[in-house]
C-alpha cells in the first residue's frame, strides 16, 4: 500500500505531554512531508492550543491539516479555514458540568483564549492553561453560559476521571461521547464526534482515501481514529486497548518511536501525481 497522509495524535505520541518534539521525530514530519505526504494534526487540544504547539516546536503550517476538540473541529492549519465543526448542545453542556462540578472535579471550556473554569487550584486546568497560553478565567458555574461550546475540559485524578468516565457515559447515553485523553484529563464532546468520524470527514473533506492514511496514537481517545485508519500505529508507552487493536507498535514517544514508524513506512514518501 503506497500510503498518501499521515495523522498523529499529539500529546505522548509525538512528544512527552508538555515537552517538545525530539529531533529526530521533526526531521522525519519535515522529510515526508518535503515528499508529498500530506500530514494533520489531530489533537484534544483547541485550534489555538495547536497552533501553540506548532510554534514552540517551529514546525510549518503551510499545507498542515488539524483536527481539534478530540474530533470537534477540522480546519486547515495554515488560515484556520474550517472544514466542519459539531458543537455540543448548550443545555447538555451545563447538565453535564454540573454532574462534574459535583464530583469534585474541575470543568473548562474554551473561549478564544480564555480558559472558563470553575477550579483555577486543578492541574489540569493549570496544564491547560500554561501549556497553551490562555487567560484561566474563574466562572462560579455554567448555568449561564452564553454560547455554544465544541467541548467540556474536565480534569481531575486519575480514579475520579476514569469512574466519572463511566457515570457520564450512563447518564448520557446516546446523547455525548466521553473519553479520557490523559490521566487528569476528561474529554466530552457531542454525540458521534471522536478522533475517528473526524478522520472520516477530514479524508472527504480533502479526497484523501482513508485507506491511505496512517495513524499514530497513544491513548483512548485515540482509538477510534485507529480503528479508522488504513494502517495504525501505537506508541510503546500508549494504553493497552490501544496497543491492542493497532496493526503496529513501535518505541515510545521517548525515543523517537513515530519517527521509527515513518522511517520504516515511508523509506521514500510516496509522491502522488
């Protein structure tokens, strides 16, 4: 299979969560994407928390795709021209922070490039903030939220998440997804939006066959969009659901494991025309 785009979560798979890319694992975007593969970004990370990251990491948006919001929003990264967007339903939203708010854990979401929180004191909306440059605003709750958001944030511990994770999934069965994208990190989103129906409309969008694509992934909220992909791939240090259904594994986000993967895939990218 001549592979032609290659997707790739951020966080813990190209680059330790709050750390920069490694060498080695830029010099081989930069080489396939010089030969004609076409490359996006696919991230829980807000467009404006992606384009943080390409900054730091002075990697080019010229040509460059992303899928933020865990699957919420494509757009291309180098105008921020969208390509869809599926935001949540403003009441759901305020319903499902306040079942948040009462377990304890911290609710976010993103307003340009502020940060509406109700917990300034959690980490995961310290991460949040520091990590992608956003004002963290401080909001009693969200009854009264006045716009209609892509996303709900929630952070917390790694045990409260994972049993929220299961009392938002009963609660609002066919109604939201809910993914855990880190340890302190809880991702809800609208019905159907997932890092895997994203790569489905992002491949129409642009006429990408997704038998085509690569993936590289490391957590959860990754493993629709491995399932989605031609070929899939899995860092070492990704979850074992995740190692699981991938077609490959290769080294840890560490050791330059993505790098590994595209130097064994694409030996000479593939030019397409």
């Amino acid at each position: 299979m001549n592979y032609s785009m290659v997707v790739s979560d951020w966080d813990d798979t190209l680059t330790p969560i709050g750390d920069t890319i490694p060498q080695r694992t830029k010099a081989a975007l930069d080489r396939i994407r010089a030969e004609g593969v076409t490359m996006a970004i696919v991230s829980g990370r807000s467009p404006h928390g992606i384009h943080v990251q390409l900054r730091r990491n002075e990697i080019d948006d010229a040509g460059l795709y992303m899928i933020a919001y865990n699957g919420g929003l494509a757009a291309q990264a180098w105008d921020d021209e969208p390509l869809f967007s599926h935001q949540l339903d403003r009441d759901l939203a305020v319903r499902a922070a306040r079942v948040c708010a009462e377990a304890g854990a911290a609710v976010m979401v993103h307003s340009g490039r502020q940060l509406l929180t109700d917990r300034l004191d959690n980490y995961g909306v310290q991460f949040e903030a520091e990590s992608n440059d956003f004002e963290a605003v401080l909001v009693p709750d969200f009854e009264n939220l006045d716009f209609t958001p892509v996303k709900l944030l929630v952070g917390g511990e790694k045990q409260q998440l994972t049993e929220l994770c299961e009392r938002l999934r009963t609660q609002f069965a066919g109604q939201a997804e809910v993914m855990l994208s880190a340890d302190f990190l809880l991702e809800f989103t609208a019905k159907g939006v997932d890092k895997g129906n994203a790569l489905r409309g992002l491949c129409k969008a642009i006429d990408i066959p997704i038998e085509q694509v690569v993936a590289f992934g490391d957590n959860h909220n990754d493993i629709p969009m491995l399932r989605a992909a031609g070929h899939s791939v899995a860092v070492a240090n990704a979850v074992p659901q995740a190692r699981e259904i991938a077609d490959e594994i290769v080294g840890p986000c560490t050791e330059c494991g993505v790098a590994d993967g595209l130097d064994e895939l694409f030996p000479t990218a593939f030019r397409r025309g």
